[in-house]
C-alpha cells in the first residue's frame, strides 16, 4: 500500500539523515534563518505529511501522558494569545506545530527503531566533539580573538553557544554512566566540550552539569558514582585553576534584580498571565540597558501564561522526572532525564523564549523532552508487547 511505503521510506531512510542535520546544523549552517529553513524544509513538513497520510502510525505516541500533557500546555498557550496586548501575532500559533512535530518524530523513530535513534543521537554528540575542536582552533589560532569563544556557523553569542555544546556535554555525561562501552572516547568528548564550555566564560552551563551530577548520583547507586565524582572533580579543579578570574568576576550579573523585577510584572496577571504574545521589559538601577526577557524560562512562562500555564509547563518536568526514578535501571532513561535535567536547571537563569522557532533553547528544552518521550514510548511499547504474549500464552 503506497501509505504504508511513504511511512517506511520516512522513518527508515529520511528520518535519520532529517534528524542528523537537525542536531548538528547549528555547527555548519551559516545563518539562523537557514537553520529554521532546514528544520521545516527536512524534518517538519516531511512529519506532517506522513502524519496526514499514515496518521494511525502515531495512535501510541498522542496517547502517551508526556505528549498530552505537552499538547494541554501548547493549546493553552495559542489560546492566550486572544489575552495578548495591543495585536497579536498570530503567525506565532505555528510554533507549537513546529514543536509537535520534533516530539512526534523522535517518538516514532524511537518505537521503530530505538537503537538507530541511538545511534544518530550518538553519531551528532561526535560531530558536536568535532565542531568544538574546530572552534577551539580558529579561536586560539586568531590573534585578535574575543575575549570569550562566540562559536562558529549558526552560532554567534557566547552564551547561545554554551546552551548547545553544553546539550551534548550532558549527553556524554549521561552515556559514560550509563554504559562503559567506548569510556575513554566518551571522556575524551565530554572534557573537549567543557573546555569549550570554559572558553564561552558562560556560567550557566556548569550550574546546570552540577545539577546533571547530583542527579546522576541520586539515579546511580553503584561505583560508578566514585569515578564520576573523581572525574567531575578533576574537571572543575583545573577548570576554575585556569579560568577562575573570568568565571566568577561578573558575579550574580543582576540576577536576583531581574527575577524580582519580573515577578512584580507577573503579579498584575497573577492567574492567566498577559498572553503569549507579551513582551517585558526591565529596567535594572546600574545597568545601561533595558533587558527583553527575565533571564529564567520559567519566570518567562509565568509572565505570559500565569500560574495556570506555569503549573502546566511544571507539571511536564514533574512527570517527565517522576518516570525517569520509576524506570532509573534504564540506561536509556538515565541519558534521556540527564538532558532534561540539565535543560530545565539551565533555563532557570537563561532566556524567556520557551516555545519558539528552532534554535538554541531549542537544545535545553523540547530537544531532551523529545527524546525522552521517545525513551518512555518504547517502554510502553516493552510493556504492551509483554501483555498481549502473556494473554496470548
């Protein structure tokens, strides 16, 4: 039936490729408007025709808790625009779509196909291996260079930079704990990435891999926690030997100042929020510049979606965590709820955008939950497989 080859040809043989593209194109793609044209060029309008063509395929995936509790959260943020302020940007209703397709095609990959979802995600943490050293490179190579690495390709600010290096650090993390196949190429990427990390001087990512550690060690009760301490410990005594003056000389930079300024904002529409479409702005005493966005994702959900949204987009990490200690003898589950880790904890000084077109907040949030349903699909796929053998004996 020419559905059914549209279906396989999709997540056989596109897919893969689509998805390769997808998490390594920020290091190759030269522009940020290309990177969005390759994800809906490669990777969103191919989902959505095999969606509309061979939809039954995803029956089990839109049944799965994580994906509903994603799409409650996603039509009440497309209905809060109707509250927005002066007019509102409807153009922005595309976003969730955009979103919904990365979660409904990593699931499908993953149910079809775990190990080859492996191995892509794998085969991009070693391009990203690569595309640090090559920075790392040209960046001492230039004599002229800035005083923090600002990235190559579709990367261009330090700490966007850090937000997508930083994704694939954790994810090395996460492997070398959950297998010790390969150990020594798995350390020898996770140091390169930190050290790149190290040179965007960006702090957030070593709050958020300190927050990957403690989790790792809660989820892990065996030695592996000893080498794990040993190595991170190592890492970070030479890290803040070498980089200490840069890292820890710009302080809290307002920090505290910006959350609190934004939580007087949030109050005035303490329930519902002032729309998806609300823009904010903060004026901080001692900084010359007025601030877009309250440096903290969640902060950033409350602001537009209130407490209601806020409760929404918390009930998605509570879940997503809650299951990951249910099933922690995964070595799976373990990588999938590192990434979502280190994505939430990183967001928790960072950003405001949480639902937007692909880029870098992308690899803090809805890249780790897409892979992460994917880890909790195949287990319920385990699961019924085992039921229907068992009524069937």
């Amino acid at each position: 039936m020419w559905r059914e080859r549209i279906y396989k040809g999709y997540i056989d043989f596109w897919l893969p490729v689509a998805l390769v593209l997808f998490l390594t194109g920020m290091f190759w793609v030269g522009e940020r408007s290309l990177y969005h044209k390759l994800y809906y060029l490669t990777l969103a309008l191919p989902t959505l025709v095999v969606v509309f063509f061979s939809g039954y395929h995803f029956r089990g995936v839109v049944r799965e808790p994580l994906f509903l509790l994603f799409v409650m959260f996603a039509l009440y943020v497309m209905v809060s625009l109707a509250w927005s302020p002066g007019s509102a940007d409807y153009s922005k209703l595309k976003h969730p779509l955009y979103i919904c397709m990365l979660l409904l095609a990593v699931a499908m990959l993953g149910e079809s196909n775990m190990r080859r979802l492996v191995q892509l995600v794998g085969a991009a943490g070693v391009i990203a291996g690569l595309a640090a050293l090559i920075s790392i490179v040209i960046y001492f190579g230039n004599a002229n260079r800035a005083p923090r690495l600002e990235g190559l390709g579709a990367l261009y600010n330090p700490l966007l930079t850090s937000h997508v290096y930083g994704f694939f650090a954790a994810l090395w993390l996460a492997a070398l704990m959950s297998s010790s196949r390969l150990w020594g190429g798995k350390l020898a990427l996770f140091a390169l990435l930190v050290l790149l990390l190290f040179l965007t001087g960006s702090r957030t990512p070593f709050m958020a891999l300190i927050a990957s550690v403690s989790w790792l060690l809660i989820m892990v009760a065996d030695r592996r926690i000893v080498w794990l301490a040993l190595a991170m410990g190592g890492i970070a005594g030479l890290g803040l030997w070498i980089f200490d003056s840069q890292l820890l000389a710009r302080g809290l930079s307002y920090r505290p100042l910006i959350w609190a300024e934004t939580w007087r904002q949030i109050i005035p529409a303490f329930w519902f929020g002032h729309g998806y479409d609300a823009g904010i702005d903060i004026v901080i005493e001692g900084l010359s510049r007025l601030l877009a966005d309250p440096h903290n994702l969640t902060l950033g959900v409350i602001y537009q979606t209130g407490v209601i949204g806020g409760g929404m987009w918390l009930a998605i990490y509570l879940y997503s965590f809650v299951s990951a200690w249910r099933m922690r003898g995964s070595g799976l589950v373990l990588v999938s709820s590192t990434l979502l880790v280190y994505g939430f904890v990183a967001g928790m000084t960072e950003g405001g955008s949480f639902m937007s077109r692909p880029k870098e907040h992308w690899f803090l949030i809805w890249i780790p939950i897409a892979l992460h349903l994917a880890v909790l699909r195949k287990a319920s796929v385990g699961r019924e497989n085992k039921v229907s053998a068992a009524v069937g004996a």
